[in-house]
C-alpha cells in the first residue's frame, strides 16, 4: 500500500479513525466489508432514532395522524 493512497482505507468511528492497512482498493473481498460496515451504520442509526423517539414522544395529534393514515 502506497502512503499516498492510505487515507482511502480511513475509516471514522465515533471514538476516532481506525486504519485498514489490509485492504486495498480494489480488492474482491472489499464488498463483503463495505456491506458489513454499511449495515453496522444503518443499525446504530436505527437504534439511535429508536432511543431518540422514546425521549420524545409524538405529540397526540401526531399519533392520531399516524393512525388515520394506518388505516
């Protein structure tokens, strides 16, 4: 791996920026690891909006809007 190419293979997390010094771009194995990461950030979004909506609830005329438009 090229020094110049490295910041291609940064990946930031919420608790810094980890380094795959394995991986080069253009490797077959990548999708499978893009496919994971990609699911891991859709999953911790989704449990974060979760926990968001739980601190605040809709209002009831939003709930009764949801509900008209369920059924």
């Amino acid at each position: 791996m090229q020094f110049a190419e490295l910041w291609q293979q940064l990946f930031v997390w919420g608790d810094g920026v980890r380094i795959d010094y394995r991986a080069v771009f253009g490797s077959a194995h990548l999708v499978g690891l893009f496919q994971r990461i990609t699911t891991f950030i859709l999953a911790v979004a989704t449990a974060r909006i979760h926990a968001y909506d739980a601190v605040h609830p809709y209002s009831e005329a939003h709930l009764a809007w949801l509900t008209e438009r369920a059924g």
